[in-house]
C-alpha cells in the first residue's frame, strides 16, 4: 500500500526526535565523565549518573596486591588493606588513646579476643570510617587482588561530600602510623580477621589451594599464601623476631603511591560539584619517587616450576575429596578441573605516562571468552555433543558445558582454567573424558582460524557485554579496569562509545592479534605435559564409580596412604597416573559414533545469525498534532545533515522525499498464490513500547538494534479444548522445544529467544534479538513449526523423555486437570496423539497478527509477513470468523527459551559482563 510523505508545510505541528539519528552509546544519556590527575598524580574519574540509587566510590592502587609481599611475611598486603579501612577517619585526643593503650597492655595477647578488641575501641571511643558509613545507611569494603588493591564504599547521595573527607583520610601517611603505632591491638584483631577470611571449607577453595601447592618455586609470588592467615601474619614472624607493624609501614609507603592509584567518584551531582569534593585527595598516600608507571611488558616472573605429584614423568591426575559443607555439594555430580600457566602481557603505548592509551588492551578475560565460544559450544560436532552422548556429563542446563576461568590473572602471569562436571559414569571413565577434552582442542587447532570467525565471537561479546547490558559498570569495575586499559584514548575507561573490555569487530588489526593469541593459547593448552588435572569427587563417587574399563579402582580410604593433605584448607588428594588407555577408549567410542550416526568431531563454525558489523538504530521522528494526536515518520537511510534544528527549538525535516509515515495497522493481501488468512500488520512506535508493547529484558536506556516480533495465530480452538487436549497440545509444543535445539542455541549466543504459548486467542510465537538477523530466524523457526505436527505423526520425530517430564510438571500445576487425567493424558500419549493435537490447532486458524517493535523497518515486517504468509499458506485453515483480541490481551510476559538464552549462562559471558560478576569483590 501506498505511504503517506511527509507535508513539510504542515506549521501547526511540532516534532520530537523518538529515536536519534547517530548511534547512542550504552548509558551516555544517562551518564557524564571528567577525568583528573591531581597534584600528587592521582588520576580521577567522575562520573555524574542520573539514574545512581546511590553514590559510589572505589580506589584501586595498582602494585599493591598479593604479588608485592615481602618473601618472610606472605599476607601482608591482604593485612595492610584491613589496617588502611580500620584507621581513624575521625581523630581523637591523644588522651583517649592511652587510656585504649593501658588496656591493651593490661590484656595483651593472653586475652585477645573480638571482645575485648570491642572494649578497647570503646575506650578509645574511636568512629572509625566503617562505623560512620554504617550510622548513615552505608557500606564498605576492600579486597586484594594478586596485583593490586580495592577500597570502596557506598551510600545515600547526601553523604558523599562528608564521605569523600573521611576516605581519603584513610590513606594519609599520618593515619596509617597512629593506626600502627598508637593503637597496637588493632594489628592483631585485623590479622583475626584475615585468618577468619581463609575459606577451608568450599570445593573452589580447596582446588585453588591445592593448586598453588602444585607451584613449587618459592621465588614465584602464587606459591606464597597471599591471602595471609594467623601463621604466616603473627606465629611466625613473632618465632623468626619479625615486627610486622615497621614493615606495614614501609609496605605502605614503597607501594602506595599516588601516582599509581585511580578514584573513581559516581554521584548524582554535575563532575564541577564532584571535581570540589575531591580535593581533599591531593595528599593523600606517598608521593615518592617512584611516580610514574612501569610498563607492565618490563613486568617478568620467575619459572612457574609445577609439580605434578607423580614418582615418574607420566602424566597424573589428582582426586581432591570433596567437602560435604560446601553449599553446591551433590554426590552425583564430580568436577574436571585442567588448568595451564599462561603468560599473556598486557600493555598499550602509552603505559610509561599518563597519557590515554590508543590501542585496545588484549587480556585474559577476552582470549578466554573467544575460547568458550570455541571450547563449550553446543551442537553437533561439539566437545559437550560427545561428552553428552556418551553420559560422561548431566543432561540438559550448562551443568555439562566446559566453563572457562582464570584464578590468578595478571600482565605476565595467568592459569587458565576448564571446568566440566561429570556424571558418576564420567567419574569412572574420568581418563577417557580428559582425552575427549584434548582432542577437541587439537581439532580447533589444527584447522585453519579465520579472522571472521574471530570477528564474529567479538560482535557476540558486544552484544552481551555491551550493547545489550542492563546496567553501567559501577565504580568498582571502572577503577579495577583502569589499572589494566588506563584512562581515555581508545582503550581506556571513561570514553563514551568505546568499550575497553573487547576490541571492536571491525577493527581488523585487533581481530588478527586476537587470532594470534588465540593459536599460541591453544597451543599451550594441546601439551598434556603442561597441564594440571585434578577431579573433585564425593566419597560415594570415589568408592562406587572410580573404577572403569580403563580407570582403576581406588581402594585405599582417604585416612591412609598414598592419600595426602593439602596443608591450608586440610583437603585430602590422591595423585594417580592417567591410564594410558584412556585415549583409545575415547577414539573407539568415538569411531562408532561417527559410523553409525556419522557425527565427528568438528572445529567451530561461523554462525549466520551474529552480523559482525553493527548498523546504527534507525531514527523515527514523533510529531505531535495541533488536535493532540501523534504522526511517526522513519528513514531507511539518512545521516545527521537529514535533520536540522530551527530557531524555536523543534526540528525542520529537510528532506521531506526520504520520510515515510508509520501506519500502526495494515490488514495484508494475500501472497501471489493466494492465503485464505486474515494478515494484520501491527507496528508499535518507540513511545507505545511501555504502553503495549511486549516486555523485553532490561537494556540501556537509549535505542538500540534489538527489535522484537510476536506471531499471534488467531483461533478459537485452545479456549474450547478439554484439560487432557490441553496437556497434549503444551506437550506438543514442549516437543517442539526439543525439535529446534539446535537453531535456539545458534540464536541464544547472537542474542535471539523465543518463546511458545497457548492463549485464549489461539498460538502465540515470541521472538527478540538483533533487527539485522531475527527476521531470518523467524523464517528458519516457523518453517519448522508448521512441519513439526507431521513429524509427530508419521514417527519422524520422537518426543524426549525430559519433555514428558516438563508437561508433567506442568499438567500438576492445573487444578483443572485430575490426577487420573494427568497420567493418562500425558504418561501414555504417544507421537501420533501429541501431533494429531498439533494438526488439529494449526488447522484451526482463522487469521494471523504480526506485531513489531523496535528497530524494525515497516517495509522489513511487511517482507517477513510476506514470508510468512507463503510459509503458513499450506494449512488447511478454518474460515469461521474469529473477533479479534486486543493487543493487551496478547502482549503479555513471555518466559524466553531456552531456558539458558540468559546472557550470564552462555559460555565466557561471566568473563566480560560487568552484570554477571566479572569483578570478584
């Protein structure tokens, strides 16, 4: 039909920009960013948010971690973080303190307790920073990183200028010798403290422990215990004559310094209003000599020297016992823990000073988010595909999925590590699923990478991690991320448009070294020689299932010999060789897998629903009439000189041959060889999304490329159906959900779901993702839809167990279903009753919405309605009349698919997705 154009002499009407005409970057409507380097070298990052709940503030000082303890005194950089937050950001007279200072004398170390810590403060009648916070409806923390240290603290926006004072106090000179040297029994409870922050307890603590026993160099800083406890912080140094308060006073003056330290400041006040509040900062910490950074490539480490644990030079594997107090505890399921060195350097062009970087900085995070891609895909041809078959791994979730981690991550030194959890039948085969797991990476490496395959993993990190984040990043991650990208440029932090944590799928230099780190990666990780393997496994797992036909029994109790004790968290392990058979195992099961189901192994494949280059959202202009109504108009194509402003402050449209007017409903003709359906276009403008529009995840506040689409087959037959033809049409569409696995996975990583429902008003399809590539993943979903009821029938299509027990599940929440109708509605229906159910709803259709929103061209939804139209044409469709529903009635929530379409469940988003955890605080 014919689109009304714009009448550029219509005066009587104003226009309102919907959607912008350049591309917005995440937040940068919302947020504001100045950048500062104080006298002293401090550089500052303000950031003014109008949508901040509450104020925030972090300092990051960068070689002040675990890594810069003094050889004698392991720990100390994890005390002298809780000596900086336990200092006096008050002052008191130096009455007091005596008088807190007798009682410490009088009590000593005979009585040390948190007790009587808590007297003596009240004695002192000190306030100190965590307590004020704590009055004003605040919070505090800090942590230690290997090479660097956290502080931060939050709290209600009309604190912050008096909270600002109080911090930087903490980290004076001044404040740090009265906290050491005037008030002694403050050393003492923080090294309680430390001692009580020791996890002995939790599977991922003992496997990190047992790993850091495995490095048996004392010159390599992970060897030490960096986290500090009671022995090495107070025992020993007492034993050896070691006084811990000098060295806390030189550690804090060798290794905090100003010019090494990054504050960030998020608030609700302008960065002028922000930028006065930090003036106080200006003398905080040292300003020696050492002012300027080191680069961090100058950066080296001793050899990392692992001890395998083995008599001989055969490859071994450890089994650590597992805790039965750890919160994630379940006998059935064991862990496969490899791990391998890594000595990645990060560095930029500018590291020497404190100028903005202009190249992206490539870390470990995102080397390992582009081997989760490649490693813990799904599908065919796929490590978890066989692991999966064979039984090694739980069925269904990202239980089986490799996960990929790094538990120490600095420039020079990184241990990547595996994880993959295992059935009991994978426990007892443990030295097979360990080959699998080798050979699936000799097959990434041994075939040719492409740099569009790379680019692609890039574009699906911007779309999770990015594009399509639901908050900003908070002031902890920026001033974590500021030590490693710097500030500014194109690498760094504090830019709007830029991300720092991914290099850009268009940047083609970036995306070849990326390649290249990538190849020498899995290179490291290919030698079996240099990987360190151990399994978490319960006792009934150890005692029942170790034995396989490879694998040996083990029979020896974990109390005896040759069971050891890792001597920190007191876990007991068990080194064994792999068995050597456990390669030949894997390749016989492999070899029949591949002759009778012709699967093999394959290298990951570019998947056509990523786009690798991002299109700008197109723009829509709202025109609100003189009567009070609302025009829309939209361009295909334009650039900002398509659009200027007049002097009255609304906007003139230039060009008024490239604007069309948005029809909000269409009814469609039929296709070229005729549709008996009814086809009704609905498209629902930028400020009707809230209205009725269809509830979508939580995004940026500014457009982005994401639209969405709901298929509404219009039919009366679900609101007349009886409960048991209920249960059968949900099995029917559960089915359904097993039937297109393999395109829902493919969609999830490029950020596309969907969702299947029963309504009143007939069958409801879902779907949202990316403008550029959901149409064609609609066309993919639907031409499977309508085929699916015919494969139930003639037996082409089975349905899965774990399907009859979701229906189940289902049916029980009904209460108008009985329990006898539930069994045998369900229990025993069979492929052809399901899909005879399926045939009789899709052959009751009447007629059909199509209902768009978002970045979404009107000529795009009417091509895919046409497609559609062909795609649905061959139903045998009802022509009984049915009203049709309001679209209230139809855009309700939808509960996406898969289950695991959740961006923080796909594999390696953990890694660069600031809302999914990627800072450990």
């Amino acid at each position: 039909m014919a689109i009304p154009r714009v009448n550029a002499a219509e005066n009587d009407e104003k226009s309102i920009i919907a959607v912008p005409i350049s591309p917005l970057a995440p937040f940068s409507t919302t947020r504001t960013y100045r950048t500062i380097v104080l006298a002293n070298g401090l550089q500052v990052v303000l950031v003014k948010d109008s949508q901040a709940q509450r104020s925030s503030v972090a300092l990051t000082v960068d070689g002040a971690g675990q890594f810069s303890d003094p050889d004698e005194l392991p720990g100390l950089a994890h005390l002298m973080e809780h000596i900086v937050l336990s200092s006096n950001s008050g002052g008191k007279s130096k009455a007091i303190l005596r008088k807190a200072r007798r009682i410490w004398n009088d009590d000593k170390f005979s009585s040390a307790s948190e007790h009587n810590y808590e007297k003596i403060d009240n004695a002192a009648g000190e306030e100190d920073f965590e307590d004020w916070l704590a009055d004003n409806e605040g919070d505090s923390n800090g942590f230690t990183a290997p090479g660097f240290v956290c502080f931060h603290f939050n709290g209600p926006h009309e604190i912050l200028p008096e909270g600002l004072e109080r911090f930087s106090r903490l980290f004076t000179i001044d404040a740090i010798e009265t906290t050491v040297r005037e008030n002694p029994y403050k050393i003492p409870r923080e090294i309680n403290r430390v001692d009580a922050e020791l996890d002995r307890t939790s599977d991922q603590s003992r496997a990190f422990y047992w790993l850091k026993s495995r490095f048996i160099n004392p010159q390599h800083p992970f060897s030490r215990l960096g986290a500090g406890s009671k022995e090495t912080l107070q025992i020993n140094p007492l034993k050896e004559g070691i006084d811990v308060r000098s060295y806390l006073l030189k550690f804090f003056r060798k290794h905090y310094i100003a010019s090494k330290a990054t504050l960030v400041v998020i608030g609700k006040e302008e960065v002028r209003t922000l930028d006065r509040w930090i003036s106080s900062f200006s003398n905080v910490m040292s300003q020696g000599t050492n002012s300027i950074r080191v680069c961090a490539e100058k950066l080296s480490f001793p050899d990392a020297i692992v001890d395998k644990g083995g008599p001989t030079n055969a490859p071994t594997q450890t089994i650590i016992l597992r805790s039965k107090e750890d919160a994630q505890y379940d006998e059935d399921i064991q862990t496969l823990c490899m791990e391998w060195p890594l000595s990645l350097t990060y560095t930029h062009d500018n590291c020497d000073s404190r100028q903005a970087p202009t190249q992206h900085v490539i870390t470990a995070p995102a080397v390992g988010f582009v081997l989760s891609q490649m490693i813990a895909r799904r599908g065919p041809g796929s490590l978890r595909y066989f692991l999966d078959k064979f039984g090694w791994v739980p069925k269904g979730g990202t239980r089986g999925l490799p996960r990929i981690t790094f538990p120490v991550d600095v420039s020079g030194f990184q241990v990547i590590r595996v994880e993959i959890s295992l059935t009991n039948e994978g426990f007892s085969n443990r030295s097979a699923a360990i080959a699998a797991v080798f050979e699936s990476i000799r097959t990434i490496l041994f075939t040719p990478l492409q740099r569009d395959l790379i680019k692609q993993y890039l574009a699906a990190a911007w779309l999770h991690g990015y594009l399509f984040a639901p908050r900003a990043p908070d002031a902890i991650s920026l001033a974590v991320d500021a030590q490693r990208y710097g500030v500014g440029g194109n690498g760094g932090i504090a830019v709007q448009g830029n991300w720092h944590l991914m290099p850009s799928p268009s940047d083609d230099n970036c995306a070849d070294k990326m390649k290249e780190i990538i190849i020498d990666t899995l290179r490291v990780m290919s030698d079996e020689e240099t990987a360190i393997i151990s399994l978490r496994a319960s006792s009934k797992a150890i005692f029942q299932f170790s034995g396989g036909l490879v694998d040996q029994q083990i029979s020896a109790p974990p109390l005896l010999k040759p069971w050891r004790v890792e001597k920190v968290t007191n876990a007991r392990y068990l080194v064994e060789n792999r068995a050597y058979g456990g390669l030949s195992y894997f390749k016989s099961l492999y070899w029949f897998a591949g002759t009778f189901d012709g699967e093999k192994m394959s290298p990951p494949y570019l998947n056509p629903l990523i786009p690798t280059v991002f299109r700008a959202p197109r723009p829509v202009i709202e025109r609100q009439t003189a009567w009070g109504g609302k025009r829309y108009f939209y361009l295909e194509d334009a650039n900002a000189s398509e659009i200027s402003h007049n002097s009255i402050g609304g906007l003139k449209l230039t060009n008024q041959n490239i604007w069309s007017e948005l029809q909000m409903s269409q009814t469609l003709e039929g296709n070229s060889k005729g549709s008996p359906v009814m086809w009704r276009l609905w498209q629902i403008p930028p400020s009707y999304v809230g209205l009725i529009g269809l509830p979508l995840p939580m995004r940026p506040p500014e457009s982005t490329i994401e639209c969405a689409f709901v298929l509404q087959l219009l039919s009366e037959l679900p609101s007349k159906l009886a409960s048991n033809q209920i249960a059968l049409a949900n099995l029917w569409l559960l089915s359904f959900d097993e039937e297109i696995l393999d395109l829902a996975e493919l969609g999830s990583v490029a950020g596309i779901a969907y969702e299947t429902s029963l309504n009143k008003a007939g069958i409801r399809l879902c779907f949202r993702g990316v403008s550029q590539t959901l149409p064609s993943y609609v066309r993919r979903f639907c031409r499977r839809f309508v085929q699916h009821h015919m494969k139930l029938v003639d037996g082409t299509a089975i349905i899965s167990d774990s399907a009859y027990q979701r229906a189940k599940i289902d049916a029980s929440r009904s209460p108008k279903i009985s329990r006898l109708q539930k069994r045998q509605s369900i229990i025993r229906a069979s492929e052809r009753e399901v899909g005879i159910e399926g045939f009789a709803l899709m052959n009751s259709v009447a007629s059909c919405y199509l209902i768009s929103q978002g970045d979404v061209l009107p000529k795009e939804s009417r091509l895919l309605a046409t497609s559609l139209q062909e795609i649905f044409r061959g139903l045998n469709v009802s022509l009984d009349p049915f009203p049709e529903p309001p679209l209230r009635e139809i855009m309700y929530k939808p509960y996406w698919k898969p289950r695991d379409a959740s961006s923080c469940l796909l594999p390696g988003v953990t890694l660069i997705s600031d809302a999914c955890g990627r800072v450990p605080r």
